[in-house]
C-alpha cells in the first residue's frame, strides 16, 4: 500500500519504539542509582566509606596536589591481599 504523504504506519512503529526505549532508559537508570545505593550501604555496614573516588584518571601531578600516590585506596597499598591465603573460603563441587 502506498501510505505517501502521512506514513501513519511507519510513524506510529517509530513513535512506539522511541517511547518504549525512553521508558527502558529511565528504568535503566532507576535500577542503577538503586544498585549504587544498595552498595553504598554494604560499603558503609563493612566500615568503608560510602562513596568510591577514582583515581585511575587522575594526573600524578593532580595525585601528588591531593597528598596520593595513586595506590592508596582507604589507608591500604594496591596488592597488599595479594598473597593472602583465601581457599579455606571456598568449596570445591565436584560435577561428574
């Protein structure tokens, strides 16, 4: 059929689409601000701070302005769990 000049079929599909990704987009960003906030509490409940602050895209110039080193994280160095002896936390399930 030809719908020319109005396109009421094409238009409609195009207007559902764009309404279905807006509502998908702010259901999105709802999920993820409560995500944030949810871990934002554990942090806090296992005595660390609530917010997290970046500093992998920071300068060593802006690092050293703020006192950093750029692996300081909370009062601890980058691998010091490293090594630390983990497996007794894990158990082994055998699937054969």
């Amino acid at each position: 059929m030809n719908e020319a000049p109005r396109y009421t079929k094409g238009l409609t599909a195009n207007l559902v689409l764009f309404v279905t990704i807006s509502v998908l987009v702010i259901m999105t960003a709802a999920y993820l601000r409560f995500l944030n906030r949810k871990h934002a509490n554990m942090r806090v409940a296992m005595g660390k701070s609530a917010t997290i602050i970046d500093l992998s895209m920071m300068s060593n110039s802006e690092l050293k302005a703020q006192g950093l080193s750029g692996n300081e994280i909370e009062g601890e160095q980058t691998g010091d769990k490293a090594f630390d002896d983990i497996t007794g936390k894990f158990m082994m399930v055998n699937m054969m």
